[in-house]
C-alpha cells in the first residue's frame, strides 16, 4: 500500500479554507475540512485514481475534485504527497 503524506502547505490550506468558512459557520467549517480529508482516504489503495492536473499534464501529478476545491497530488514512488488544496475559482499555480 501507498503512504499518504499531507505536506505543510496543504495543511495550511486546509486550515485557511476552514478560518474562512468558520466566519459564517463553525459547523459548515468542520463539515468541510472533514469532506477534504475524506476526499483522498482512498488514494494510497487507488493512487492513480485522481484525474492529471491538466495545467501541468504531468501523469506524477493529479487531483481529487471535492466541491469547489482541487486536492492536488504527487506520487513519488510509494508515497502521496497532498501538496495543496485549492478553490476551483481561483486561477491554478503550483509552485515549488
């Protein structure tokens, strides 16, 4: 099996989009955080299950679509690296 790995700046998003949400509801907040989190729980059985990121057309990186939000990942080996979570609306950048 896969390991699942969540880098800084994912979690970092995470917790932005939930700050964000929690200014209008604590519950919707949560509610959220927790669908992202359980968005990629199938990844290290199904790693290649998540579509190619067509800005970067690179088969090592893919995303999970979850509502609004783009749950983007590397696969490096045995390993997945949730490198960011990113609002559909917002224009795509992945940077170093």
């Amino acid at each position: 099996m896969t390991t699942l790995i969540w880098t800084r700046r994912a979690i970092e998003d995470v917790q932005s989009i939930q700050r964000f949400i929690a200014q209008d509801s604590l519950h919707y907040a949560e509610l959220v955080r927790q669908q992202l989190i359980t968005a990629v729980e199938r990844l290290p059985a199904f790693p290649q299950s998540g579509r190619v990121v067509p800005e970067i057309n690179d088969p090592a990186i893919r995303e999970v679509i979850r509502g609004s939000y783009r749950i983007v990942y590397r696969l490096i080996h045995r390993e997945i690296h949730i490198l960011t979570v990113h609002h559909a609306a917002r224009l795509f950048r992945l940077e170093p």
